[in-house]
C-alpha cells in the first residue's frame, strides 16, 4: 500500500463517525478485498471486547468493596469538575 493510499483511507475513516478501528477494516479491505475487510475486522475487535467484558465482571463481581466505591466515587467528581 501507498502512502497516498494510507493517507486516503486514514481520511475516510476519521471523517465517519464511530471507533477509529474503521481504519482497519479500510486497510484490509483495500490489501484483500471483501475477504480481507472481514478477516482485519474480526481480527482487531476481540481483543477490547474481551477487556471490556472482563472488567465488567470484574467491577460486577467487588462492588461492595470500600475501595472500588471510593475509585468510582472520584471518577464521578473528577469527570463531572
């Protein structure tokens, strides 16, 4: 791939709104087609997915505990300041 042509998609995929993982998809569907935008796709998207679940579970899982009340209590105030 080009510079040009990396340039291009990086363009397209910061003008559409949502995840910066479009990018991605773009890529392998300019090196492969149909084929390589599904591969790239389904490549990129486990990994934060499965972060997130974790995490989820994970904050599921202790939140009765002191600690975690108190890191999700200053979160709200410092988001909200």
């Amino acid at each position: 791939m080009s510079d040009a042509g990396f340039a291009e998609l990086f363009a397209i995929s910061q003008m559409a709104p949502g995840p910066s993982i479009l990018l991605v998809s773009l890529i392998g569907w300019r090196v492969a087609g149909l084929p390589g935008l599904l591969i790239a796709t389904i490549a990129i998207t486990p990994p934060s997915s499965l972060l997130a679940w974790a995490m989820g579970r994970a904050m599921a899982h202790w939140s009765n505990r002191p600690a975690l009340r108190t890191l999700k209590a200053g979160w709200c105030r410092w988001r909200l300041a």
